[in-house]
C-alpha cells in the first residue's frame, strides 16, 4: 500500500445550485489504494461530486473525509488531493520537466529536489529522456502522462482524473487507460476517475459508482455490474443488453427457471419470485441458427459485418434483439428466418 494514499468517505452530501438538487443524500466510500470510477450520462451529477472531492464545490449538507480528516469545508489547496484535467492543463511554453516540478516548486521546494522529483516523476509515467520537450512536441497520450506525473510528484493522499482520455481517439485511449491502470496498482495510489466512457470504466475499474439523477443507481465491481445489473438502466448503460420480459415459473434455492416466448432457461434468482419479470440479456448470449419453426422465433431485418464479429438486428414479436455473433464464416441474410437461443453467462434477471 502507497503509504501516502488515504480514503474518501461521502457522509450524505447533498449539493444543490438554488432550486435545483444536483447530488441527493451521497454516501459512498472509496478504500485507500483503490480505483473507483463514477460513471453516468451527462448530468448525473459525476463531475459535481468529483468538484466537491477536490475542493472547487462545497456541500449543501453532509461530510466529505480523505484520510481520515473532515475536509468538507476546506479551500482546494488545503486538501491532499490532486487533480488531472480533461484539458491536462499544460503550460506550453514551459518543457515536460518544468511542467511537472512547477507544483512542487510552488510549494516552496527548492529547485534541485523539484527537479529531482519531476525526473523520477516522467520516469514513473514512461517519459523518461523527454523532460526536455515542450507539450507540442508530444503525443496527446505522452502529455496525459506528462499531467498524471505532475499529480503524481505532490504524494497526494487521492488522485481526481476527470474525463483523462477525452481528447485521445479511439486507439490510443485504450493504450493509455492500460498504462493507467498498470501504473495506479503498482504505485497502489487512491485515485476517483470520472467517465461516461462504460468500456473505459470496466478496464481500470476496482469499483463502479453508476450514478443517475444525483443518486447512486448501483455500485460494485466491474463483472458485479456487468452481470448482475440492479435494473434496465444499469444493464443497458454497462455494455448493451436487450431488456426481455419473462415469465418466472419457477425457483429452487438460488436457481428460477424462466421462460421467454416459450423457450425455457435457467437463470440466478436473485431473490425473484414466480410470476412475471425482466430479463437483460448480452448481444453475446443470444445464438442464432435458420430454422422456419421455432419456440423462440425470428427474422433478421439487419446484418453488419465488422470484422471479427457480424451484428445483426431480429425481428421478433416481442420486439427488436440486437445480436453480436462471432461466427463470420455462416452469415445469416436480412430476410432469413431463425431459431434463438440462449448461452449460459451474459444473462441475468433483473429487478426493477
């Protein structure tokens, strides 16, 4: 554990802004050394929490505690946090290495130790040797590294990233939020990471707050949320799945056997009862075969081919599936009639 790294305790915050209540009744904890993302569509009321750790927001009502220290009320620089900005707020005319020891400088280090500490700072993010390029000179990965080692060199009990690989393109953020990742569990720093990216959130992960209107709508761990979501938005927002009404026929122990235009499957109870309920079902876990008679019938009405997998629309007469199939070598025709079935994992009944 990074000696340095410290909790973050939310004692129901509320946060309004005159008429309007922006955050209602938080409570939510992030354990030191942890990375916990919160997730939700724009509004949900992440970025406001974030603002209200870091000190640019103060609390309506309730305690914000990092370290064990009651820090609600505190300015931002008297809280042992630091934060990494979407922008990544880079000084350009200043090279890496004067952009990263500027913090430390700042706070009265002297600058041959600021210096110092800002090389193994660049060393610890991969940037060794470049402390001597301005930020137009690199990458938009290498000046995101660049911001986190800036951070990073103040020993901050948490570090805050908002929306960190907004302005990278597709590839590269997946790059970067591996380096992200890697570089969080082996320094073990307590780090709250801001996303509405759900694919971002499951890769660097050790919680995910879902947050919704203000409030928490489920937290866990990434497989937690993916595979037993607590309702239709959840399961819709962490990955996409198809939400199937279903009849529960029957539970034993911690198994319901449940029944989808006549096909029958087994499934977690998660404390359902018999009668109706919702099924989220994962594109991945519907299997598609040409039949003209089936229990649980349809026809394709789109096809897309990406590659590595063929995604595919089914008509059926409780609505529209949406499909992901790994078998591109049999592609099925719009037009084609099919039988459907279902996979063991990627499904789960869900409550709401």
């Amino acid at each position: 554990m990074n000696p340095s790294s410290g909790s973050v305790v939310f004692q129901n915050v509320r946060k309004t802004f005159g008429a309007f209540t922006a955050i209602h009744d938080l409570t939510l904890t992030v354990d030191p050394g942890t990375l916990v993302t919160l997730l939700g569509p724009s509004g949900c009321g992440k970025t406001t929490t974030l603002r209200m750790l870091a000190g640019l927001e103060h609390p309506t009502a309730g305690r914000i505690i990092i370290g064990g220290k009651d820090v609600t009320m505190l300015p931002a620089n008297e809280r042992d946090v630091s934060m990494v900005f979407q922008s990544y707020a880079l000084f350009p005319h200043m090279n890496s290495l004067e952009n990263v020891a500027y913090g430390l400088q700042s706070s009265g280090m002297n600058k041959k130790e600021a210096r110092q500490k800002a090389e193994h700072g660049l060393e610890l993010v991969g940037l060794a040797g470049l402390g001597n390029r301005l930020p137009a000179e690199l990458s938009g990965g290498q000046q995101q590294r660049v911001a986190v080692a800036r951070a990073l060199v103040l020993e901050p009990q948490v570090l805050l990233l908002d929306e960190p690989l907004s302005n990278l393109d597709a590839r590269l953020r997946r790059r970067v939020r591996t380096e992200i990742r890697d570089l969080q569990q082996r320094l073990q720093f307590t780090a709250v990471y801001v996303t509405h990216d759900q694919d971002e959130a499951l890769a660097v992960s050790d919680k995910i707050v879902v947050m919704k209107d203000g409030e928490i709508a489920q937290e866990g761990s990434p497989r937690d949320l993916y595979e037993a979501p607590a309702s239709s938005f959840i399961a819709d927002f962490i990955g996409e799945a198809n939400v199937l009404p279903c009849e529960i026929i029957d539970v034993s122990g911690a198994q319901a056997t449940v029944s989808i235009e006549g096909l029958q499957h087994v499934v977690p109870a998660r404390g359902a009862r018999a009668g109706r309920g919702k099924l989220a079902v994962r594109p991945s876990a519907i299997t598609l075969e040409p039949a003209d008679d089936a229990a649980f019938a349809g026809r394709i009405s789109h096809a897309a081919y990406l590659g590595d997998h063929i995604e595919y629309e089914a008509e059926t007469s409780g609505g529209t599936l949406f499909v992901v199939d790994p078998m591109v070598d049999r592609p099925l025709s719009p037009g084609t009639r099919v039988s459907i079935g279902l996979k063991t994992r990627g499904i789960a009944l869900i409550l709401d």
